[in-house]
C-alpha cells in the first residue's frame, strides 16, 4: 500500500506529518513525500524543510494521496502540474484525502465537485467557488474522499482512515502509540468555542467580515 504525501513550497508543517505520523503504522505501508522534484521543501513560515523523495513523475499509483494546505495555496491551486497528478492519480486511488486549506487543491482539480468537504475553519466558503459543499465537521468523508478541517485535524483524519482500513483495534493501537491524547490548556480550538472577539480578530486578519 503506498501512501503519497504531497509537498509544495509554503506546506503548513502539521498538515503533512499529522498524517504521515499516522497512517506510516498501517499493514505494509510505503509513505513516500511527493513533490515535482526531489529535495527540500519548505513550510509556510519559511524555517522548516522536508525532503521530497519521489516526483510526480515517479509516484503514479498510489493507493491513498494526502494533499496539506498551506498558509495561502493560491498558487497550488492553478498549479497546472500539480493537479493534474492529482486528476491521473485519483482515477486510481483507494482513498483520496486532504488536510486543512489542501481541500481547497482538490477542488481546483475538480475532485470535489458536488461533494461535501471541509477545511480550516476560516476558509470554509471557499469551497463553493471549487463546487464543494462546505461542512464544519471535523473530518469529513463522501465517498472516497476525505477531507480534514484545520491543521491539527489531520491526526484525527489520520486515524479514523487507519480504522476504516484496518479495523479499530489497529486505529486504536496507532493513537496508543503515539500517546495521542489530547487535554488541551484551552478550549477555543473552533469558532464555536473561542472567545468572540478572538474570532472576530481572525476574521477581520483574514479580510472577512465581521
């Protein structure tokens, strides 16, 4: 089973190895980094590479595709490259996911068309310009794909795949692990949580209105 993780400049770092950290443990798992060339990759912030080990070019079925976001993935979304594997890949894919603002990729790629989907929380109605049905469910699945919402959401993309392909002893046993066991300081991880005027400070940072 090969898992393709994409990488592009200004990838959110969590978006990418939330998911590799979880489904690297299922049965007979080949986790490879995908990008259009081998190398270092850089994150959104500029201080964290990864290093692409395959190419588009080398990596051309993959059983499950991972696509991250990144701060702003403009440029991914017109990248004529990019979604074009991801239009040849999928038309071979178990399970075609993304983690945060990568839904919004696979939209542009026309993956999404007609499908509910979700992404980070601030980014949400962008899905209706690339023919998805926004949700705010964390992790969302319809059909084959599967779309996670913000960042740290990709864990738990992550391990319900791990359970719907391997049953949830072994999504059970991934989570134990890697001691995934959140009790968070805070509980504003959404906007349906958080302080009003902290949403309100994120959305106008956004240039959404308040």
């Amino acid at each position: 089973m090969q898992i393709a993780v994409v990488l592009f400049e200004g990838f959110t770092s969590l978006d990418v190895v939330g998911p590799y950290e979880t489904l690297q443990h299922l049965p007979g798992a080949e986790t490879v980094l995908v990008s259009a060339a081998r190398g270092p990759v850089r994150n959104d912030s500029g201080s964290l590479a990864l290093v692409a080990d395959r190419t588009f070019e080398e990596v051309t079925t993959p059983d499950i595709v991972v696509v991250p976001g990144g701060a702003e993935v403009g440029p991914q979304t017109e990248d004529a490259v990019l979604l074009e594997w991801l239009r040849s890949v999928d038309r071979g894919t178990t399970w075609t996911t993304s983690v945060c603002t990568g839904s919004l990729i696979l939209g542009a790629a026309g993956l999404l068309t007609g499908r509910r989907a979700t992404t980070h929380w601030l980014e949400r109605e962008r899905l209706r310009a690339v023919g998805a049905e926004p949700s705010a469910e964390r992790v969302v699945f319809d059909g084959k794909y599967v779309t996670a919402a913000g960042v740290s959401a990709g864990i738990d993309m992550g391990l319900t795949l791990v359970g719907k392909i391997a049953g949830d002893r072994a999504a059970r046993s991934v989570q134990l692990v890697l001691e995934y066991d959140p009790q968070p300081p805070y509980d504003a991880g959404s906007p349906e949580k958080a302080p009003a005027d902290l949403v309100a400070e994120w959305r106008a940072r956004a240039g959404q209105q308040v």
